[in-house]
C-alpha cells in the first residue's frame, strides 16, 4: 500500500486526534497538583517554598532534561513506541502520588511523572510535522495543544471534586489509571509515517528522505543556535512560560486564600477557565497560518504571539489586584484566552527553522528552555516571594507575588518582535536545504 493510501487525509486527522487525547493526559497529569496543594499544603505541613519546588523545580529538572535524549532516540527509532512508554511511565506514577506520606517521597514521586511526560511533546511534534505541510502545521499544533487547556479543564474539575469528596490522595489514582488506556490506543493504532512526509510527494515509504543518519544533539544545538530568530523566539516562549505556569500553579491558592472561594468551587471556575482558553490556543495557530498566507509574511507567526502577550497585561493585573470577583473571575478569562496563542506558532517555527531529521530533538530543546525557567522557576519563584512577602503582607503575600511574575510578560513580548525580524531570512535557509537533501 503506498504512503498516499496510508497516511490518507482522514487518517491524519485520526492521529492529529490520538495525540491531542494523550496530551490531554498529560496535562490532567500535570496540572492536578495544583488544586491540590492547599489540602496537601495542610496535610503535610508543607511551606509556600516546598509547594513551589514540587509544582517547578521537581518535575521541569527531569522533564526538561531527559527530553533531549529522549528527543534523540525519536529521531532515530519509533516515535509512536516512545511516545506510547512514555504515556505508561508518567500515569503510573501520577497514581503512585497518592500514597505519599512525606514531601520527600511526593517530590521523587512528581520526579517520576516528569520523567514519564519527557517523551510526550518532542515525538508528537515529529510525528504532526510529519503528517501537515508547514502551510497548516502551525493549526495542527494549536490543535495538539489543545490539550493544554482541555487536560487542565479536567483536571481542576476533577481535582476540585476529589479534593472535597474522596481527598487528595484517592485523586491522584483516578486521574492516573486512565492514562494505560490511551497508551494502549497510541501503541495499537498510529502508524509511524515517513520522514519528511509532508515535505515531499511521497507514493510509497520509505523514501531518501526518510533514510539516513540523524544529527547529534550538539550539531542541533548548533544548527539552531546559528538562527538568530529561534534564540529569541525561545526566550520570549520560556519568559511567556515563566509566568503562565506559575499562575496556573498558584491560582487556586490565591483564590482560596484571597478571596476566601470553597475549594470545589475554585476548582470548577478554574476548569471553564481552562476550557474557554482553548479558543486562545487554537486561535494562535489558525490566525498566523492565515495571515501569513494571505499577507506573505510569515513574520506573523512571531508577531501574532507577540501583541497577544502585551494584550493581556492589564488583565493579569486586574486579576490579582483586584478585590471583587466580578472583574477577577473575567479578566482570568480573558487572560487564558490571550495566554495560549503562543503554544502553536512558536512550535510551528521550531519545526520549520530546522531540518526533517532534527524535529524531535528541536522540540525538545526549545521545551528545555520554556520549561527550566517557565515550568521549574516560575512557580519556585512565585512560592518564595509568596514566602518573603508574608511577614509583610500575610495572607495576600501570594497576591503580589504573582504581580510580580506578571512583568515577565513584557521582557517575552519584545523578544517574539526582535525574533520576527530575522525569522524569513532564517526559514529561507533551512527550506534550502531540504530541498537540497
């Protein structure tokens, strides 16, 4: 059967949905912690600081890092059976959290879920590069990562209701055990398609440019480092992180502490937050593939991340300092919306910037960085200003600190807009050579 009949539109689209769902896993995964930190805050006797490590530090060290080597092998071997293990490691230990009787043993245990989810983002990426031509590929990525949004929907919802009727600890195994099932779902019906199959007019697999030897890890870091638009588009997406992940780890205390909300109720306002986002994340994608195309000027997809991060300036701010709930609970909203448009062309232009056989390992770099100072030092550092703060401010120490995150957002902005000014030049080189490949 050729690769035309294999890899047919509908079955694109199939896998474009396979994988959504395991990440949608992934953040339920990921994101439950977070509206379970104040009855483990409680239960453990933890501190603002300690809570912060095991929502960053512990989980974006191993995540961040192990991606590499992970990214490597998926650049040479399946990226389906990775990305189907991996799915198996990470839920496994998500359930093993709730027999965690000590800080210590629930950071090594959050350690094992970021070890697990390392093999999630850089083979899916691969594999959807793969499958959509640069035309549409920065949509199928705000498609894929939809499942930011969604997977942290489920994941206050669930997260608020177990708290309050079954506890943190009986949580942790039902948002885990599902998890098996989907990998099975990745393992038994995704097909592993040729490198480069969206490049090229590909009848039959495999093809030359699917064959031949992967690049290092340090020739990547090379190749990319020598794009002056990617240094800075990596920059802007960590700094962009830096304050996303620290308020989605913090928000629910913040609401809990400042503005005294029951715990299942947090829970489901941060869930259709989270779902309401989703339009941002999607809209990312969708308008800089449009507007690109129609305009020529594939500049947008740095710009288009770049004006919805100054946009939502005011509303974070609103957010938390705000005292009534009636502008808190929008401005949140708003901020969702205009805080995932990012996701997809900043992916889109990683795949782009770098050649067929460097994709898992590109992706993974530019996640390295997004997620050592996103995930592992924005939440850390919310916790220890929160901690700092207290003596001064008690229980609104968590309030400022958050504010003071916010300003992240301005430094990110201006690198989306430097990293446009030299992101044509940059694809036109790649784009050379792999049609001279």
């Amino acid at each position: 059967m050729s690769a035309k009949e294999l890899f047919s539109s509908k079955y694109r689209n199939y896998a474009l949905g396979i994988l959504f769902l395991g990440y949608v896993v992934n953040f339920v995964d990921r994101s439950i912690l977070s509206i379970l930190l104040e009855p483990i805050k409680h239960d453990l006797e933890l501190s603002d600081s300690q809570l912060g490590l095991l929502g960053g530090l512990a989980f974006a060290i191993f995540y961040s890092t192990l991606g590499i080597p992970i990214a490597a092998l998926a650049d040479r071997w399946s990226r389906v059976k990775i990305l189907s293990i991996s799915i198996v490691i990470w839920s496994a230990m998500t359930a093993v959290c709730g027999l965690a009787t000590s800080f210590m043993m629930l950071l090594f245990t959050r350690i094992g879920v970021g070890i697990g989810e390392a093999g999630a983002s850089p083979p899916s990426h691969s594999l959807i590069s793969d499958y959509f031509p640069i035309e549409t590929r920065a949509t199928a990525l705000s498609i894929y990562a939809l499942g930011i949004p969604f997977g942290s929907m489920v994941g206050n919802f669930v997260g608020g209701y177990g708290a309050a009727e079954l506890g943190w600890r009986t949580t942790f195994f039902v948002v885990g055990i599902p998890g098996i099932a989907v990998a099975l779902l990745v393992w038994f019906t995704l097909r592993e398609p040729p490198r480069g199959l969206s490049e090229v007019k590909i009848e039959s697999a495999p093809t030359e440019h699917s064959s031949g030897a992967a690049p290092k890890i340090r020739e990547v870091l090379l190749f990319l480092w020598q794009r002056k638009s990617f240094r800075h588009l990596a920059w802007a997406a960590a700094l962009h992180a830096f304050i996303g992940y620290g308020a989605g780890t913090w928000n629910a205390p913040f609401l809990i502490r400042s503005h005294d909300m029951p715990i299942t109720e947090v829970g489901s306002w941060l869930a259709l937050i989270s779902g309401v986002g989703a339009i941002g994340t999607f809209a990312g994608g969708y308008l800089s593939d449009k507007i690109s195309d129609s305009t020529g000027d594939r500049r947008w997809y740095l710009w288009v991340p770049g004006i919805s991060t100054l946009l939502m300036l005011p509303f974070q701010f609103t957010a938390y300092l705000y005292g009534g709930l009636w502008a808190v609970i929008p401005a949140l909203f708003i901020v969702s919306i205009l805080g995932g448009m990012y996701l997809g062309p900043s992916f889109a232009m990683t795949q782009g910037l770098v050649t067929l056989r460097m994709r898992a390992v590109a992706s993974a770099i530019l996640l390295f960085v997004l997620n050592i100072i996103g995930m592992g030092l924005g939440p850390y550092f919310i916790g220890i200003a929160s901690d700092l703060l207290a003596p001064a401010y008690e229980i609104n120490s968590l309030r400022y600190a958050l504010c003071l995150a916010v300003f992240a957002n301005l430094w990110a902005a201006s690198h989306y807009f430097m990293g446009a000014s030299s992101l044509r030049e940059d694809l036109e080189k790649t784009e050379a050579l792999v049609r001279a490949a």
